[in-house]
C-alpha cells in the first residue's frame, strides 16, 4: 500500500509543463510540437484530461508504435552482439521503413572494434545513433558533408569519396542508406558537392582504402528496378555486388528483404530484382544488407556465404 501510494504521489508531482515534457520525450523520444504541447496543458488544466489518459494517448499513437519497433531493432542488436549473433529473416511491418530491418542487421555484427567510422549521420535516425554511440567503441567517427552534433561522436565534415584520414584508420565502418546518394543530387539535405553518376564506386575505394587490411564495412542500400531519381539511385542486387567487388571488397555475407503486403521478410532474388522504391509503404521496397570485407583474409575462414549471385549455394573456404 506504502509503495502504490508513493507511486500515486510521484506520478502527480511536478508542473504540468514538466510532466508533459518529460512523457514526450519518454514515449516519443522528442520534444511535444508548440500546439500540441499547448493544447495537453490546457486541457490538464482544465481538468478535461488526466495525466494517465494523456500517456495513454502517446502509447497508442502511431508514432509511438515507430518508435517502439526502433526500440526493439536496437534491444536485439544488443543482446545478438553479447552472444556473438548474426540475426537474419528479419521481419517487420509493411508501414515501417527499412530503418525497422537495417538498425538490428546492422549494429549486431559489431565485435568490439575500437576505431569505427559512420558514413552520413547527420540525417540519420536517432535510434540508430543511439545505437552506435551505445556500442561502447573507444573511438567513433562520423563522417558527412553536414555538420551535426551526436554525443560521444566525433564529427568530420568531409565528402565520402575523399576521406581526410591516412591508409587503415578504422576497424570497422557502417553505411547505411547513404551509399546511393553519394555524387547525387543532395539540395534536399541542403549541402553542395560535385555530382557524379560514379560517385558510389568512388566512395567505396575510399572505405576500402581507410578501412585495415581485415576490416569490415556494413553496408545497406535500396535495391530493385534500376531507378535514377536524381537523389539516389535504386540498382539490382547483383549490379550492387558487382559494383562492391570491382571496389575491391569481397561479399562475406548479405541478406535480401522485400516490402510485401504481409510486411517486411526475406527475399528471394527473383523478388528483390523486381521491387519498386515507395511500392506498399515508405522508402525502399526491397533492401540488400551487407557485410563486405576488402579482398583479403590472411588465412581466416570465410563465413558460409549465399550472396545474391550464388543464393542457391553454401560455399566455405580458407584463404591461404
């Protein structure tokens, strides 16, 4: 009874404006717009809305199912890289974006690197920079032709396809969702640089160049029916292998999804081929994830690969 009772007095404690503050950025993970910040508290002063009844519309909005499936993309990043996992057939809903499948995909296969790079934070979504800043890494980069503030990350305005770092600077790299902007049209992000329809192969070399000789890059990016919007480019999977290997990168592990009517699941090639950007939802309609490795393994043993060109095959070999 103690314990309810102070349970009861905590949960009114405080102003309105606190509470209404506080319950935003707890279920939404953002500051309440002006009028809607405004109308919660004229009517908890009004006595027309309690603070439970407010919460309870927060929680019930779609906006807080986004933020709750983020959250779970984040939680099992977590718990797969305690136990060494590499999680795939993913699933999520047809309304989220590729964001749902990229975050837990991506940030599980990190293993402890102490140098690591982030290529196009600045525009990125916060709960996946909540998930790379919570890796723990000793030193994290993050590299974009836009300024932006993450804390525990060091920011470098610079251009992908010229990185301002020496030869193996970095462990591990991520880009994710940033490599088919690269020599695009980039107005919409409100920075400038040189167009390039080549841009995403010259972007590679360089990551291939910075990363060590057994480094790693994760990397993802829509794929699908060839489509140049002028923004960004959607290719095939297997153009986007090609354009990795001719980079110098060798495809350690990758996973196809698509966009269906029943949500987001693994694909096969013949789906992934045929997937149209904003066909059944926001974004891509098909995703190619991708762990790719520079051409070079000093005697390691490759992981059990089936890359979009060899889907059907389990191939397992040592370098020598």
């Amino acid at each position: 009874m103690q314990g309810d009772l102070e349970a009861w007095l905590a949960a009114g404690a405080g102003t309105d404006e606190e509470f209404v503050d506080r319950i935003w950025a707890l279920a939404l993970r953002r500051a309440p717009e002006p009028d809607g910040r405004e109308r919660a508290l004229e009517k908890l002063r009004a006595g027309t809305l309690s603070r439970a009844r407010l919460l309870e519309e927060l929680v019930g909005s779609d906006e807080f199912g986004q933020v709750a499936l983020l959250d779970d993309g984040v939680a099992r990043a977590t718990a797969e890289r305690a136990s060494l996992g590499r999680p795939r057939e993913l699933l999520a809903p047809a309304a989220s974006d590729e964001r749902s499948l990229e975050i837990p995909w991506a940030l599980a296969r990190y293993r402890g690197e102490e140098r690591v790079l982030d290529v196009g934070y600045a525009f990125a979504e916060p709960a996946y920079l909540a998930g790379l800043a919570g890796l723990g890494a000793r030193e994290l980069v993050g590299v974009d032709l836009a300024q932006a503030e993450v804390p525990g990350l060091r920011s470098v305005v610079a251009d992908v396809r010229r990185l301002p770092f020496p030869d193996g600077s970095f462990d591990v790299a991520f880009c994710i969702s940033t490599l088919e902007h690269v020599g695009r049209d980039n107005e919409i992000y409100d920075v400038d640089a040189a167009r390039d329809d080549s841009g995403d192969e010259a972007a590679l070399r360089e990551l291939h160049r910075v990363l060590e000789k057994d480094g790693r890059l994760l990397v993802s990016v829509p794929t699908g029916e060839h489509d140049d919007q002028g923004w960004q480019v959607v290719r095939p999977p297997e153009d986007w292998v090609a354009l990795f290997e001719r980079a110098g990168f060798l495809v350690y592990e990758d996973e196809l999804y698509v966009r269906g009517a029943d949500g987001w699941r693994t694909a096969s090639l013949a789906e992934a081929r045929g997937a149209r950007y904003n066909a059944g939802g926001p974004g891509a309609g098909a995703v190619l994830l991708a762990e790719l490795h520079p051409d070079s393994f000093g005697g390691k043993i490759r992981l059990a690969v089936r890359d979009v060109r060899h889907r059907d095959e389990v191939r397992r070999s040592t370098v020598a």
